[in-house]
C-alpha cells in the first residue's frame, strides 16, 4: 500500500511540478489531482459502458426492423 501511494504522489509531482510538502496547501492539490484522475477513469468506464448499451441497442433494433419485414 505504501509502495501505491509513493508511486501516486512521484506520478503527481511528475504531472504537476509539485513536491508535495506537510503544507495544506500541497496535500489539497494532491487530493484534487487523484479526484481528477479517479474522474477520468469513471468517464471511461462509462464511455465503455455507453458504447455496449448503444451497440445492445443497434442489435435489437436490426432485429426488430427484420421482424417488421418479415410479416
């Protein structure tokens, strides 16, 4: 977990140009950065999500449009 957490902040201060030091005003940065970063994973989960629904819908459609057709 320690390991996680140096590999979290020396990728924050890459980013960002911050060394984090025991000031508020660091850590405050630092606690906006990972909510950023855990933002951006979420919008891809849900891009991901979308485009399933999206190409579930499609599908049902097709079938539907065959069905009307058929009759």
């Amino acid at each position: 977990m320690e390991e996680s957490k140096e590999k979290l902040r020396l990728r924050f201060q890459a980013e960002t140009d911050v060394v984090i030091e025991p000031y508020p005003e660091d850590w405050k940065q630092y606690a906006e950065w990972l909510e950023n970063l855990a933002i951006k994973e979420l919008n891809n989960e849900m891009v991901k999500e979308n485009e399933l629904l999206l190409k579930k819908i499609r599908e049902a459609m097709d079938a539907l449009e065959e069905g009307i057709k058929s009759v």
